[in-house]
C-alpha cells in the first residue's frame, strides 16, 4: 500500500506503524540525535516493502565515508530496487545507488532535481546537504537549501532543519550575518538541532570571536550533547576556540574528555582528533602518547582508499606516533585509489595524495618539501570535502612549514594574508611576530 504524509508525498510499501517509525528516523537524522538506523530497521521489520525505509537506511550508512558502510549501502539499493515505487522514489533509489558506487556527485544531481520538483523532500535536502559537504560544494550548500526554503513556513515539522542547513551554507559563502540568525532560529525551534549549533560555531570560528564561541558553546551543552552523534565534531568546534586563545590546557583537556576520551574508530571522530593534534603538533606541543592510540584506531583504515579527507588525517596520525609502514600502506592505497571509477579517484589525486604527501614531508622535516606540495592546492582544497574551518588546517601547515623552512618572504606573506582574512585571531598575530623576527634574522 502507498501512504501519503502530511507534506504530501506519497510513501509506497509503508503501513502506519513503519510509516511512524521512519517519521522517528529522519528526525533523528535531521537532528543528528538517538538511533536513526534502529528505528529505520523498525520500519523495515513492519513494512519490507516500505521502499523509502530502504532508502533512507542506505543514505545513513552511505554518507558515513567508511568503506565497511558502503556494503550495507549497497545492500540497501538491492532491496530497494525491485519494490513498488513512484517516479519521485525511484529517483531516490537511483541516487543511492549511485552513493553506493562511489558517484557521489551523480547522486548530488538527482538530488537536487528531486529537490527542484518536490521542495518539501527533507530527506532530498538533507542528504544532498551532506553530499555538497563531502564535495566541498559551497555554492550548492547555500543554494540546494535556499531554492527550497521559500516552500517551507514554520509550522512544518522539520523546519528547523532547513533553517540550520541554510545557516551553514550561508556560512561557507561568507555571509555571516545571515547565517548566524538562520542557525540562531533554528536552535530557538529545536535546542537539540546538531547541525545548527554547529553552523552557528562555524560562523563564530571564521570570524574570530574565539569568547562568543566559547560562550556559545558552553550556554546549552545538553542540549547538543544529549544522545548526539554530532557531539565530537562541535566539542571538536568549542577546541578550535580555546586552540586561537593559546589555551592549550583547555585543549587537552577537551581531547581527553569528550573529544576523544572513548576512543571512538569512527573516522568522522578521528578526523577530528587528528585535526586537533595536529594543530598542536604544528605548535610544537607535546601531545605525549595522544599520538599512538589515535594511530591504533587509524591502523585498520590505512589501506582503505575510499575517501581522501579521511587519509589525509590518518597520516597526521601516523606521522604524529611514527608509523612508517602505515604511512606507506596509506599512501600506496591512494595511488590504487587515483585508478578506481568512483568519485575519490579524482578528490585523492587533486587534493588528497599531494596532501598527505606533504604531511609527510612536514613529519619527516622536509619543511621546503611541504611548502612544494601544499602550494598548488591551496586554491582547489574544496574538492576534496570538508568546511572552511577543517581545511584551514591545510594553511597552518603551509605557515608553519614556511616558517620553519627559513623562508621569511613566504611566511610574512602567508601571515599578512591571514591577519587580513583573521585580524581579531590571536594565532594570527602571533605569525606575524614570527615572520617578522625570521626576516629581521
């Protein structure tokens, strides 16, 4: 049987009870809170049939950058293919499908075209949403949301989602006012909305407000802590607050507790781990055995290829505890990885493998070497994902290894550009004594 909600489309193969349970899911999803896939997999146990269960399970794991994950992905496809289905279903398999082969940016298109013709789609929004961030799509960020927007009014449950998701596409173009009154908003609706906290933080960390972050951060913590799935990357945001204060106690201390205390194998958590030590390593500070823990977890995913951002943080892990064979093994992944059919072939040899080449080259003192392979990249980073403030740790480390390699003309150079663009950052003023001392030397 087909069910039609209150949004009006229609959902085939759904009872009432399945129907209830997805409901259940994609707010989950939308929030980034509880347990989306068990109450997905609920859906699925009333209704086999429920082709848009299978669907959404799918997208979950297929949006998760781990390559275990995309076997449940695929799956997922397969039984969804065969059921009953309308045209606007069918398109949503399609689009999995294409996740499940690694065509992400086959799958970003339909998805914007279900998008165009059935605006209040949230699932369509959302997932498309997340792709253009693994693309490092900005434009589509701000734009997939806002064409929407004008079909959405506050009375509609979900709302507070396509408020929250405009918030961070706005933020990724540099329109920081309007993102953070969109993620504010969002957050007056749904205090437990993920996605616009973090938006909202974003806004805060790109233009310097190291105190309102922090105060932002620390105002409701339940609320975006509670059962949240999303909790690490915003602990990891209210750390980059205390990391540009020089407040590296706090730091640490973040790292150890709620950061990374548990030890998560997750990659999206250990990207962020990674991208906080390696933070302080660029800083010189000691981390002590933070390094080997985080390396064990990475060991496993070495050889896996399957997303370049993930790689370039696994060998920041690596180079931090001094894995050489794990750092090789990663790095013959990416060239098998630049031959495959699927998206990272071109996100990994873009950006990806020369990258992770550099990162290399920093942990071996190859500081000029660095320099070498970061600098054609800079302008191109967003292919390979992530948001403004994850890819900034590309530019620490190009600064730093100027610094470090004597050359004073690029590191003034590269601290005015960053005084500029960050003139309130304290992190920022200290490059610029460091540049000016190495030239007066």
């Amino acid at each position: 049987m087909a069910i039609k909600d209150p949004s009006g489309l229609i959902f085939s193969g759904a009872k009432e009870a399945g129907l209830s349970f997805y409901g259940r899911a994609a707010h989950e999803l939308r929030c980034f809170i509880g347990d989306p896939v068990g109450s997905v997999d609920r859906a699925i146990a009333d209704a086999p049939g429920f082709v848009m269960a299978h669907v959404l399970k799918g997208y979950m794991f297929g949006l998760a950058t781990e390559r275990e994950a995309m076997t449940v992905t695929a799956a997922c496809h397969t039984a969804a293919l065969p059921l009953a289905a309308t045209t606007h279903e069918q398109a949503h398999v399609a689009a999995l499908g294409h996740l499940a082969d690694g065509r992400w940016h086959d799958a970003s298109r339909i998805l914007e075209d279900i998008s165009i013709a059935y605006p209040l789609d949230a699932l369509a929004l959302q997932v498309g949403h997340q792709i253009d961030f693994f693309t490092g799509n900005a434009r589509m960020l701000r734009d997939r949301i806002g064409r929407a927007l004008p079909s959405w009014d506050s009375g509609m449950p979900g709302y507070h989602a396509i408020l929250g998701m405009q918030a961070f596409g706005l933020e990724e173009m540099g329109d920081y006012g309007r993102a953070e009154k969109f993620g504010r908003t969002a957050i007056e609706i749904e205090p437990r909305d993920g996605w616009a906290q973090h938006a909202v933080a974003h806004v805060m960390e790109m233009q310097s407000r190291q105190r309102d972050g922090i105060a932002w951060m620390r105002a409701n913590p339940d609320a975006w802590t509670k059962e949240s799935f999303l909790q690490v990357h915003n602990w990891w945001h209210l750390a980059l607050f205390h990391y540009d204060l020089g407040e590296i106690d706090e730091v640490l201390a973040l790292y150890d507790g709620p950061i990374y205390g548990k030890r998560s194998t997750l990659a999206l958590n250990m990207v962020d781990a990674s991208a906080i030590l390696w933070r302080l390593h660029l800083g010189g500070i000691d981390v002590g055995d933070r390094w080997a823990a985080l390396a064990a977890n990475w060991a496993p995913k070495a050889g896996a290829g399957n997303y370049a951002f993930n790689d370039a943080h696994a060998m920041m892990a690596f180079v931090g505890a001094g894995h050489e064979a794990l750092a090789r093994t990663l790095l013959q992944a990416q060239r098998e990885a630049m031959h495959g059919d699927g998206d990272n072939a071109a996100f990994t040899r873009d950006v990806g493998h020369p990258l992770t080449l550099a990162i290399k080259a920093f942990g071996n003192g190859d500081y000029q070497e660095t320099v070498r392979r970061i600098r054609p990249i800079r302008a191109i980073a967003h292919r390979f994902g992530g948001s403004h403030a994850q890819r900034d740790v590309i530019d620490l480390t190009l600064i730093e290894a100027a610094l470090r390699s004597g050359d004073a003309a690029l590191a003034t150079a590269l601290a005015a550009e960053r005084a500029l663009a960050r003139p309130d950052s304290p992190l920022s003023a200290l490059f610029s004594r460091r540049s000016a001392n190495l030239s007066e030397n």
